[in-house]
C-alpha cells in the first residue's frame, strides 16, 4: 500500500519534501547551537589531548628515550618552555590570518591537523628533537583552537547571548583539563601506552566529522533584540550582513561624514594592543594564569610535605579545583545580565581571603584538611567565574573602535586577533606564574606566598574596578 502511495506522489512533490530537508540540515550545520557544539568540542580536545599527554612525558623520556633521571626535570621545563613559546609567537599570527584570510574554517582545521601531528609525533617519539616539535605543534594549535574558536563564538551569537555561549566553550574546556591527565594515567596503567594515543586520534576523528560539517557563519547578528530576556539563548534571528552593512556606512561617509571608514594603516593587533580599555584586560588575563598556575606548581608539593599525600590525593585535589567550572553557563547568564566587568571584579576579591586563610593551613591535622579542601572548592568557583567575564569582554573594545570609526579593522573586524593577544597574555602568565610562585614558596614560604597572591588579586580586582564606568557611577 505504502509503495502504491509513493508511486502515486507526484515526482516534483517528493523533490520538494528532499530540497526541504536538505535545507533543514544546511540551516543546523550553519547554526548558532551547532557551531557552539564544534567550537566546544574543538577546545575540549585540544585541551584533553595536552592533559593525557602531561603524565607520560617523563615515562616517555625515561623509557623510550632513555634519558637519565637527573635530566628528567630538565627536559620537562624545556618542553613546558617550549609549549608556551610556541603559544606566544603562533598566537598573533593564527589571529593575523584567521581576520585577513577568506575563511576561519582552514585555519581552525590547520589547528587540528598540528593536534593530530603532535599526537602521532609523541607516539613514535625517539629522540628530544622530535618531543620538542611535537610541543610546538601543541603550541600552535592551541593558539588555533583559543583564537578562532573564540572568535567563532564572537562572530556568531549577539552581544547579549555571548555570556551564556562563552560559558559552555568554558565548561568544555575545564572539564578537558580535569578529565586528561587523569584518562591518560588510568590508560597508561591499565591498557598500556598505545591506547592513551588510540583514545586520543579516535577523539581527533570526531573533532575533523564535526569541523568539516561545520558551515561558517558570513553574518553577524544584530544586537539585543527588542523582545526581551524571554526569548532563547540560541535562537537564530535574521542577522546583519557586515559586507553590506560596510557598504551602506561607506556611501553615508561619502555623503558627509567625517568619520574613517578604509582600514587603518595600523595592524589591528597593534592598535588593539594600545587601547586601554584591553590591555586592562590582558593584564587581568596574565594574573589570573599566573595564579592559577601557582596553584599547579605549589599544591603538589605542599601536600607531599605537609599531608604525605600520593598522586592519587593530588589528583583528587586538583579534580576538586576544577570541578566548580560546571556552572559556568550559569556564570554567563549573570554576566549577560549584569555585564562582565562586575562579575570578574566579584571573583579577584574572593580570591583575597582564600589566600589569606590558606596560610592558616600548617599541619597535618584534621582541621587543616578540612579547610585546605573548603579552599580549593573556593578557589575553584572563583577561577570558574574570572576566565569567563575576562574572554567576554574581550570584544567590547573592537565593538567601541568599530562605532568610532566604521571599517577601521576591515569588513571582518578583529576579533581572532583580540582574542590571540587574550592567549598570549595566559601564555605570559603561564610562564610567569611557576616562576614567581616556586621562588617565593622556596625561599619565603607557603604564607608569605598566599600573602602576594592575596595582595595581587585585590590589586587587579582594584584595578578592574577603577576602570570600568559601570561600576564607578555606583558609588
């Protein structure tokens, strides 16, 4: 009966019923929640694979490289060294390309082919030369991942539905950082060193699926809607062509205003770099990496010392650290509604009494547990709700400079190259933070070193305060 029906639909109906669903399925591969799918699982991969790979580096040193324990510590801050400046020189350069190129998509997809070859390079690695490429490659495609992701996001969703967007890419990526070296420990012990990179290319494969799938959005939507916080975060509206829109300013201009309305003659990252407004940002940036890598580099060997703990209990502790970044989409609702600027000057000045009670923390009692935990989860919810407002606000000095003077970074704005001066600020700060923090823990101690990083959170928390006009109007 079925087929007597079908024989019976008219040819140009069924061609229709096809042309509908093909448009259907065109429409989610270019949609606002697909794209926040491919950018989340983008960054979740990156930052997987860099963490699954962290606990095998001194294994593959030793026992495939057969270098002797006492180069162990050496050849790891060199390749840590070398992720980092890889991060700082490739950032800019990702995010030159990525503003002036035709396409996000290729150099969102060269970020991943650099993944995959670090991957496959660690595997087979043999010698020190070949661990270094492999981190340069790590370096590079976290600059890719970071910058164009983020900018992808930016290009995507309107102002008032970053927040909440932002806060899923957020998400994505912490619990990244959690689930890696944990995975690739357990993977290593139980199934042994070949499945940790089995894991790892399966995951690069789905990543390639999604990004070859993925329709780059040409447009970007307009504002606030005037239909109120009601409506839904990923709904699709009619956008605002941007080459239309520059076109249309451009005759306006030639008409009679005064305003510019060519590219600057001044890179964008460049003049990016000289706006206030942003490099307050990019300092809160390096502080925020710098001290949460104090975290990474004192924690361990506090509670060796202090609680004889394992890597089993150092693994719990930094598990609790970032567990907290699960509400990370309820962070950016707050900030969609309230605005960034007060959300991270919350955060800084919540970190100043957790580092001040930390150096109550001085023995191995019950007590001290108790309250070295408490801290961490404190801790935790504090980095949750700073990354955030930080990587949102990030794009509200190229929207000033764009209203000033209308065309001034191009007809596709500069938003990867503000976000690759955002990864090298935390590539700074990543640098940094060890440094300052080892330093002082060594020759200060652990309360004189909670002291300065109490006094360095307020300090920025201050300095986000006095430059922001919402929050100085309140008082």
């Amino acid at each position: 009966m079925a087929s007597i029906i079908t024989s019976k639909m008219p040819s140009a109906s069924v061609e229709t019923v096809e042309n509908g669903a093909k448009e259907q399925w065109t429409a989610f591969r270019s949609s606002k929640t697909f794209i926040i799918i491919v950018v989340s699982v983008a960054i979740f991969a990156d930052v997987f694979i860099y963490g699954m790979v962290i606990p095998l580096i001194p294994a593959i040193l030793r026992d495939r490289l057969h270098l002797p324990d006492d180069q162990l510590q050496t050849w790891m801050a060199i390749l840590l060294a070398t992720f980092g400046g890889a991060l700082l020189i490739s950032s800019p350069v990702v995010g030159y390309f990525a503003d002036k190129g035709s396409s996000r998509k290729l150099p969102f997809l060269v970020g991943l082919i650099a993944v995959a070859g670090a991957t496959i390079m660690f595997w087979l690695a043999r010698s020190p030369a070949t661990m270094i490429i492999a981190r340069s490659l790590q370096g590079l495609a976290e600059a890719a991942m970071w910058t164009i992701g983020n900018a992808l996001v930016v290009d995507t969703m309107r102002k008032d539905q970053l927040g909440v967007a932002m806060g899923y890419v957020s998400m994505s990526m912490n619990i990244g950082t959690m689930a890696g070296p944990a995975l690739g420990g357990i993977l290593l012990d139980r199934a042994g060193y070949d499945s940790v990179f089995m894991v790892a290319l399966a995951l690069i494969g789905v990543d390639v699926v999604l990004r070859l799938l993925m329709i780059e959005p040409t447009t970007k939507p307009q504002g606030k809607s005037l239909e109120g916080e009601t409506e839904p975060l990923l709904r699709d509206d009619p956008p605002i062509d941007y080459q239309t829109r520059s076109l249309n300013q451009s005759h306006l201009d030639v008409e009679g205003s005064l305003r510019p309305h060519t590219p600057s003659c001044i890179p964008p990252i460049v003049r990016l770099a000289m706006s206030g407004q942003l490099l307050v940002l990019l300092i809160a940036s390096i502080v925020d990496a710098a001290i949460w890598t104090t975290f990474e580099t004192t924690v361990p060997v506090f509670v060796i010392q202090n609680f004889k703990w394992e890597s089993f209990e150092i693994g719990m502790c930094f598990l609790v650290l970032t567990l907290p970044s699960v509400i990370s989409p309820i962070i950016g609702s707050i900030i969609d509604r309230y605005g960034p600027r007060i959300v991270s000057v919350t955060s800084f000045s919540s970190l100043v009494p957790i580092f001040i009670l930390f150096q109550f923390v001085t023995d191995d009692s019950r007590q001290s547990r108790i309250l070295f935990i408490a801290l961490l989860i404190g801790a935790g919810f504090s980095f949750s709700a700073i990354l955030l407002p930080l990587i949102v606000e990030i794009s509200e000095p190229i929207e000033r400079k764009e209203k000033e003077s209308p065309g001034i970074f191009g007809a596709k704005g500069a938003n990867a190259q503000a976000y690759a001066l955002h990864g090298m600020a935390w590539a700074s700060g990543q640098l940094l933070g060890p440094i300052i923090a080892g330093t002082l823990a060594q020759t200060a101690g652990w309360g004189v070193m909670n002291i300065v990083m109490a006094v360095v959170s307020g300090s920025t928390a201050l300095m986000l305060a006095l430059t922001s006009d919402k929050i100085r109007e309140m008082f």
